[in-house]
C-alpha cells in the first residue's frame, strides 16, 4: 500500500517509455508496469537568472573612528538587481523525487538611499573634539542631497543544493521545487544566503517525434540574508562624503546585514522537450520581485 502510494506522485514526465536500464530512479520499473512513463536518470543543466529585488537594510555599523561608532545611518531600503550563471547536476532518485547541486556565479549591485543621519555626541566629554564634529554632523544630516546614496557592487561563486518533489495525474502535474545556496562575496567581505521554495502546477501537451511542451504557472518564495563588510570608501558614497572620510578615518570600516523585502512572487513559463534528450525552460517572476530565467538541460 505505502509503495502504490508513493508510485501515484510519480512525475510530470518525459515523452516515452524505456526501459530501466540504470539503478535510478528506485522503482521505476514497478512505476513504467503501471503505465507511468519517467525521464531519464541524470542530467546536467545550464542556466541563466536575471532578478531585480527591494531589500530591507537591517543594520549598517561603521568603525574606524569613535564618530563613526556614534553614527546612525537611516537607510532601510534598496534595491538589489543582479544574474547568476549556474551549473546543475540531478539525479532522480526515485520516480517523484530529484535531487541535485549547484555551482555557478552571481554578481549584483545594491542600492540604498540615505535618508538621514544622526550622531549620537552624549559618549564623548564636553571638551573632546570629537563632541563637536558629531554635534555638527547631527546638524547637517536631516539635509543630506536626494541622491546621497550607498552602492554594493558584489559578485561571487555560488554553490547549493536542492530537491524536487513531482507527482501527476494525467496529463496534469505537480511539483515543489526547494534549494538552498551561498554565494561568497569576492570583492568585498560576505556572503549571501538564499533558500528558495517554489510550488507550480501545469499541463502537458506531447507530440510526434517525442517533443512535449509544459506550460506551468506558480509562486516562488524567496528568503535572502546578505552580510557585507569592508573599506568605506567601497560604498560608492559621493565624493564630498568620501573626502571627509579619507581626513576623518582613512581605514574606516562598514558592516551592512541585508534581508529580502517581499519574499514571495507569482512565475510561470513553459519547458518544451525537443526529444528524450534534450529540453529548455523559460521562466518569468512578477510582483515586487521580477525574474527572468532560462534553462538548456541534457539527460542521460
């Protein structure tokens, strides 16, 4: 009874019948005998990824000199846009479950507005210098210029893993897509972390010659903690700002944490199977967060 029930998730499919010639996916000879029909094994994908993202910016510390640790930065929003190429390999391991790693590259930038900002002059004595310099600060904050801004440039190597868990009936199926990811910063110090849960449902259309197309629509969550840190002068402050900072605190130092604003976006795409062989996905995201993604895959 557990083995038919597990057998009924059996996946949204590839065009033909063959016969199990590989241990994976277990099951899959009990799965083809009930007239399921199963791709192949493994295969190995190349994909491209273009996001534009509002994020929340949780904190942003500044050390290098006692002013600068008595700052208070008000920027909560930016915006995050940028691509990743990336590299998988997959596995089904039984006929509704697949998994698979990830290596590839991101690179992006984010973009904050600073709103304002304070200084907090009360830690310093009355005949300490520094009083004076973060009294004025807090003077001249509340009137920074509209395009006082702060700039991340960011790109790194990128590596995961996920599964897949597919089940149809008919030609209608199912799926929920999981993976989890770390991209290491390499111009600056951090990483970024994502975990990415992604429901679709869809129908299928086969054709002569082993062709099949799957249109699909669905919903992506999306949960990105990015910790950044390094030389103030990386922040792409405007040049008076830069100035100061070079008199004031020439090995000044930033710590930023950054969280996705909005962590859910409708998709939908196709994938469209040229043969047992070979197949591409299309996939476009809408809402706050916008995706575009592509995807050749070869199976074997």
């Amino acid at each position: 009874m557990k083995t038919q029930a597990l057998l009924l998730m059996s996946l949204f499919v590839a065009p033909q019948t063959f016969g199990q010639d590989s241990f994976f996916p277990i099951w899959g000879d009990e799965a083809e005998k009930r007239g399921y029909t199963l791709p192949k094994p493994y295969g190995f994908s190349l994909s491209y990824m273009d996001m534009s993202n509002p994020i929340t910016v949780n904190s942003i510390n500044l050390t290098g000199h006692p002013v600068l640790e008595a700052l208070d930065v008000d920027a909560k929003q930016a915006d995050f846009s940028g691509s990743n190429i990336t590299l998988r390999g997959d596995v089904w391991i039984f006929p509704f479950l697949n998994v698979y790693g990830i290596l590839g590259y991101t690179q992006g930038t984010s973009k904050a507005k600073i709103n304002s900002v304070s200084c907090d002059s009360s830690g310093f004595g009355i005949l300490d210098s520094n009083r004076y310099l973060c009294s004025l600060i807090d003077r001249l904050g509340d009137n920074l210029p509209d395009n006082t801004m702060f700039e991340l440039d960011m790109d790194g190597g990128t590596y995961g893993v996920g599964t897949t868990l597919a089940g149809g009936v008919g030609n209608w199926f199912a799926l929920v897509d999981m993976n989890y990811t770390y991209t290491s910063i390499s111009a600056i110090d951090g990483n970024i972390k994502t975990f990415v849960a992604a429901p679709r449902v869809g129908h299928r259309w086969e054709y002569d010659g082993g062709r099949e197309l799957r249109v699909f629509v669905g919903a992506m969550y999306q949960d990105v903690q990015q910790y950044l840190s390094g030389d103030l002068k990386s922040l792409g402050l405007p040049s008076a700002l830069d100035k100061i900072i070079d008199e004031l605190a020439p090995d000044g130092k930033f710590e930023v944490s950054q969280s996705s604003d909005e962590k859910w976006n409708g998709v939908v795409g196709f994938q469209y199977a040229f043969n047992r062989d070979w197949e591409v996905l299309a996939e476009a995201g809408f809402g706050p967060r916008e995706t575009l993604f592509f995807a050749a895959s070869r199976r074997f």
